[in-house]
C-alpha cells in the first residue's frame, strides 16, 4: 500500500479523490501528482475547491473516497501522532496569515520552534532572525501581527511556515488581494524559497499570470476533476476550449456567462402573461 | 401542522446534536489536561486573563449586594427585635446563594463572554487551522489551559465576593445602622456551619464554573467563522450559562437542603 520515499518518486500523489460537502460535490473522481522539489499550481474557478483540496492534503478533512499519499504516507490512515509527525515536515501559508494575535512578529516565527524543539533562546533568536531575514522582516520582529499589511503578514506566515524547514510548502491564494511591489515580492520569494530550500510548493491560485511565470507544472481543475494538466508553456499552446478561456480570462465561452437557467426569451414573455 | 411538527424535530434534533459535540468537546478536553501540568505557565497567563481581570467587577458587585444586604436584613430583623442577627443573615445568604450564582453571572458576562469571543475570532482568521497545520494541536495549546483557568478562577472569585459582601454588609449595618461590631461577626461565626453552608457555597461555585467555562469554550469553538457567527456565539454564552447557572442553583440547592 504505502511507497516508499523515493528521491524521484511524486511528493503527493492523488488517486480518484471523491468529497462532498452535505450535498455539493466538490472532488469527483480526483487524481494528480505532485512532483518533488517542483513549484506545482493548483489553478481553477472560485469554489472549485482549491483549498480544499490544501486542508485534504494536509490531513485537516477526510476524503470520502479515495486515497491521498504525501511522501508515501496515506493521510487519512496516519494515527494523530504520525499525522502531527508529517506536519511538522510541511509548511502552509494560509491566505489571511493566520498569525497568532496575541503574539509578536517575533513569537509568531518562534511559535513553531518553541513547540517542537527544546533549543537554548540563544540559538532560537538566530533562527528567527534568519527566516524573518529571509522575509525582509528582520526589522519588523517586535511588532504586533494587526498593524502589519496583508503582504507582511502573508511573509511572516511564510518565514513561520519555513522555520522547521520543512520538505513540502502549500500556499493558499498567495497572490490575492496584493499591489503590484508586494505581488512582485511574494512571487520572487516563493521562487527563492523552492530554490533555496530544494522544496516542493503547491500553490493554489487564480491569479493567471503569476502561476504560470512561477510553476513548473500547473493542474487545472474544474467541476470536481482535473481539466488539464501540464509546464505552463505547453499548456498554453495546446489549451482546451475550457483552459483557453480560464486562461485567457474570457467572460464568455464554454462557462457561460449567465447563471443557468429558462431562457432570457421566456422569462420576459412569462413575466407579461402574469400581468 | 405538519410542518410545525417536522420543524420541532428538526430542531430538537438540532439541540441534541449541538449538545452531542459539546459532549465529544468536553471529553477531548478533559482528555488534553495533562498539558496543564507540563505547561503550567499557559495556564497562568490564562487564569489572569480569566481570573484576575474579573476581580474589580466581583469586588466591586460584592461590595454592593453585601450592603444591601445588611440594609435590608437590618430592617425586617430589627422589627423582631433581632438586629444583632444580621451578621448570620448577610453570611449565610452570600456564602449559600448570592456568592456563588451571582459570581458565576457575573463570570459568565465578563469572562464567558471573553473567553467565547477571543475563540471565536481565532476560528475565524484560521489560527486553529494553522495551530493544526504547524502540528500545534489546540485542545492542549489553546482549549485545555483556559479550561481550567475557568474551572479554577471561578471558586476563587465566589470566595471573594462572599468576603467582600460580609464586609459590605458590616460597613452598612454596624457603621452605619449601629449593630454592634461583636455580635455581628460572632453570630455570623454562630449560625455558619462548614459542611453545610461554606461547603455546599464551594460546590456550587466548583459546579458552575465547570459549567460556565464548558459552555464559553464550546460555543468559541462551535462559533460560524464569521463576524455574525461569533457575536451570536457570545451572546449565546451569557445566555445559556446564566440559564445554567440558574437551573443547576435550583437543583443543588435541593440536593443539599431538600431532605433536611
């Protein structure tokens, strides 16, 4: 059942995920791999289930069906206490931050080390300032998590998702709701820190012209699987109708514009009968 | 009629499943208290945020339900010709009733409310999911600690209101109505048995801050993870603990007195 961890072998591997919330389908017979050491960008519409797919990566919800391996480890199957083990080997970057309010810049980089490691306070604070360095954030440490803007937080949760180095980085909407510099500097960080760092990142994202200039892979999906797949530049070339139009950013196409539904003819024509 | 039937199902149905997780909750919790031995210090720094920062409002409450306790006692006792008595009535109505429910309103309303709302906003900008992802688990980090801040803080701040009332009733009734200074406190001292009264106080204070920080947890951790879903959840907290509080009142108080 399980594979063995082998340096080429994919990082994540996902076969025929199905999950539902109560009634909605939002993984319909999912598979993909997730290359080692690779930048990897989940793409899709809004609701579409993209972080979703994150939280069943990292063991926060089940898979109604299906089967999900990180490093040869079936999530779902893992005892809480293995399970913890192979989190503290992954990193998230949550798309608020999720910094700990009542922490500073600082403790909200040292929370992690502080948890799992006995390090003398000497040797944590370099640590610190290391990944808060890494950030541009090194000045910032003593501040509190609420006067800082959402491109600082979002660097302070990445110095924080890297502090225990882990092997394998998930972004949540990286790209969201940023300006240009700090979009700039969130792109060339999550560049650097994959090279760097020889890690895997999964991105998941909409934002069409940052996930193709950063990833080496990218996997579209749509309606609970996945639509296309591929380095970016080939699938631009050889995109489907679907994917030409996500990617391209066309307001009509194969996703309709309008919201299903009776026709725009009968409805105005229903609407004089009834009066 | 139908559908009034149906909707009394579904939300009894609704009632029992709230009350179901709020069980596995508990459990799960209880389940995480070694934390506060290994961890003593997440603890301290939640009994103060719970505890000690409820004190000005106990004190302060104390001191009044105390004096008026000592004006009214004085005035329906000195028509018996038993005004000396008034030291036994002031301590026994704080130490068996006031003391412990009307800390525990006022510690569901100030520290409940708290408690619900700061777990709520931590569900809501994702710092337990992200607590998970770092393999931080919140029962022990988060859940557990302030658990038992509450569980500890509340018999404590009943003790000290009972104190504070017994004080405010002598300032009203021997400073002020001329009781004398002797007979209060050695009536008091006369009419209070242990076992009976400060005891049965101590259980009830220990029942409802169980009960009160149970409810405040729960409802930070069942909260909608929006700005609505939280004040509904803190609203929710007073609501229900002040019911509780007042319902269990009734119930220990027939346990222990009922029979005699």
């Amino acid at each position: 059942m399980a594979e063995s961890p082998v340096a080429d072998s994919p990082h994540i591997v996902i076969e025929n995920l199905c999950f539902r919330r109560g009634r909605k389908v939002i993984f319909d017979d999912l598979s993909m791999r997730i290359p080692r050491g690779q930048v990897t960008t989940v793409m899709g519409p809004s609701g579409s289930g993209k972080t979703t797919l994150l939280r069943l990566i990292g063991g926060q919800l089940r898979p109604d069906r299906g089967r999900i391996w990180v490093d040869g480890q079936e999530v779902a199957r893992l005892s809480t206490r293995r399970l913890y083990a192979l989190r503290k080997r992954m990193g998230m970057l949550f798309q608020s931050g999720a910094l700990l309010t009542d922490l500073s810049v600082f403790e909200n980089v040292a929370f992690p080390l502080r948890e799992h490691t006995d390090l003398p306070e000497d040797v944590l604070q370099t640590l610190v300032l290391l990944k808060l360095e890494a950030v541009g954030l090194r000045a910032a440490r003593d501040l509190d998590p609420a006067s800082l803007s959402g491109g600082m937080a979002r660097r302070v949760a990445l110095a924080r998702a890297i502090a225990l180095d882990p092997d394998l980085i998930m972004y949540d909407e990286p790209f969201t709701g940023l300006d240009p510099i700090t979009m700039g500097q969130i792109v060339s960080l999550i560049r650097r820190t994959n090279q760097s760092l020889g890690l895997t990142s999964v991105l998941v994202s909409h934002d069409v012209a940052e996930a193709m200039a950063i990833s080496d892979q990218v996997v579209l999906i749509a309606g609970g699987q996945v639509v296309d797949a591929g380095a970016p530049d080939e699938l631009e070339a050889r995109a489907s109708d679907w994917s030409a139009q996500f990617l391209q950013g066309r307001p009509d196409g194969p996703v309709p514009f309008h919201y299903p539904g009776s026709s725009y003819r009968d409805d105005l024509l229903g609407q004089r009968r009834d009066d | 009629m139908i559908d009034a039937i149906a909707s009394l199902g579904r939300s009894s149905l609704n009632a029992l499943e709230v009350f179901g997780r709020a069980f596995v909750f508990l459990l799960r919790v209880l389940a995480s208290l070694d934390v506060v031995l290994r961890r003593f210090g997440l603890t301290v720094v939640q009994i103060h945020s719970v505890g000690v920062r409820s004190l000005l409002i106990i004190v302060v409450s104390g001191l009044f339900v105390g004096m008026v306790l000592g004006y009214q006692g004085y005035i329906t006792l000195v028509n018996f010709g038993a005004a000396e008595a008034l030291g036994g009535v002031v301590a026994l109505s704080l130490v068996r009733e006031l003391g412990p429910v009307v800390t525990a309103l006022l510690f569901a309303g100030r520290a409940g409310s708290a408690l619900t709302a700061e777990l709520g906003l931590m569900k809501t900008t994702e710092q337990l999911s992200a607590m998970e992802m770092m393999a931080v688990n919140p029962y022990r980090r988060i859940f557990a600690p302030r658990f038992v801040a509450g569980f500890v803080s509340m018999p404590l701040l009943a003790a000290i209101f009972s104190a504070v009332g017994v004080m405010g009733g002598y300032l009203v009734g021997v400073g002020l109505l001329g009781v004398d200074s002797g007979a209060y406190f050695s009536q008091m001292q006369a009419v209070t048995d242990w076992n009976e009264d400060v005891l049965s106080g101590v259980i009830k204070s220990i029942v409802f801050g169980f009960v009160v920080t149970w409810i405040a947890v729960f409802q930070g951790f069942n909260a909608q993870p929006t700005s609505e879903g939280i004040s509904r959840a803190t609203t929710q907290t007073v609501v229900i603990s002040s019911l509780a509080v007042l319902g269990l009142d009734f119930i220990l108080t027939g346990l222990m007195f009922g029979t005699g």
